[in-house]
C-alpha cells in the first residue's frame, strides 16, 4: 500500500499516465514494465478492459514498486471500491460524482474526477480531487486549458483524450499537471504484438517533452 500522497507525488514527477488497455494480464504487466523503464510509471487499466479488476490485482502482484496502478472509466462508487479492494492506488473517472470523490478520499487513494466546464471543475475541485481530468482535451486544446488556469490557478489539471507527442508539451506550458495518454503512446495491437521496445522509446519521448516543455514554461 503506498500513501496517497506520495503515490500523487511520483505520479507527477513523471507527468505522464498511461492508459492501457489489453487483452490480458501478462500482456498489460509486461506493456507497464517497457513504459516504467522509460519512466512512465503511473498505469492505468480502463474498466474497459475485459476482467479489469481481475487485471488489476496481477498488475499490482507483479509490479510492485515498478509501477503505480491505477483504475480508469470509473463511474461509481461501488466500482471505484471494488478497484481500490482489488489494489488500485488511483481513481480515474471521465465524469464528476462527488460521492466517488468523497468514497476515494476515505480510502485514502489519488482521485482524478472529469469536468469540462469551469463550473464542473471547480466542483470537483472543492469535492476534494487531487487533480481534474479536463475531458475531452481534444476539444478545446492547449488554449482552452491555459484560458482555464486563468481563473482558478490552483487547480491542478490533467487533459485526457486527444493528447500526442506534439501536444503533449503544449498542454504542460498551458498549465497542465500532467498529460493522460492512450493509443497514442501504446496500442492494444504493439502489445499484442510484443513490441515492447518501440512502447518503451515512444514513452521515453513523451517523457522528455513534458521535461523539456516544463524547463520552458514561465
């Protein structure tokens, strides 16, 4: 069990969160293990994902401290408990319940409910999220989250859907936390591939341009 803040804290250092989704939980864990060698190490499994939290409980059994494993696609709370009992140290959601915000926060986990307007982001804000998934991001961009941070500087964002390699940095000098990557940093298909390697460099590159980009803002 990691405490929460510290989980939060290694979660943004690295500044990005990968979304994985996979066919079984080999193929997820060895997915988790060529992002962590390049530094990507928050994963998380969407309750898309077939026996997600059958996935989730390998994940975190083969893992350990390589990874931080998180659930996402989260839209109540009776899931958001039953991903915690199964070992999920994060909760990712694309919508804002303040119950389930309220449910994480008792046990003591990270909490990253989704908004989209300032209303509902500030709303999940004062529930008590440690961060706010702005989705999706592809909608507005970079520009709609740095007019955001305008107003409420000390919410802390994470822009999920539609984020790239050459957006990623964007959205960091906007003001964002940290970047939510799926497809775009690792397919279903290169895991089901085996190309680990190729997941591992295109993870390294997000990772870097969220340093660079951070280096960089003002």
């Amino acid at each position: 069990m990691i405490d929460s803040h510290l989980a939060f804290g290694e979660m943004v250092d690295c500044g990005v969160i990968a979304v994985l989704r996979a066919d079984s939980p080999s193929e997820l864990v060895s997915a988790a293990k060529a992002l962590a060698e390049a530094g990507v190490k928050s994963v998380e499994v969407t309750m898309t994902t077939p026996g997600a939290l059958d996935v989730v409980k390998e994940a975190v059994k083969e893992l350990k401290e390589k990874a931080i494993v998180g659930v996402g696609s989260v839209l109540d709370t009776q899931t958001a408990r039953a991903a915690i009992l199964a070992g999920a140290e994060f909760i990712v959601s694309p919508i804002l319940d303040p119950d389930m915000i309220l449910l994480v926060n008792r046990y003591g986990k990270v909490v990253i409910p989704g908004a989209f307007t300032p209303t509902e982001i500030l709303e999940a804000w004062e529930a008590g999220a440690d961060a706010v998934k702005v989705f999706p991001a592809s909608v507005g961009g970079p520009d709609y989250l740095r007019a955001i941070k305008g107003p409420l500087p000390q919410v802390k964002l994470v822009p999920t859907g539609g984020v790239t390699l050459e957006n990623a940095g964007e959205f960091i000098k906007a003001g964002a936390e940290m970047v939510a990557v799926g497809g775009n940093l690792v397919s279903a298909k290169e895991i089901a591939a085996g190309l680990f390697d190729e997941i591992t460099r295109r993870a390294r590159k997000f990772v870097d341009a969220v340093a660079k980009a951070r280096s960089e803002r003002t």
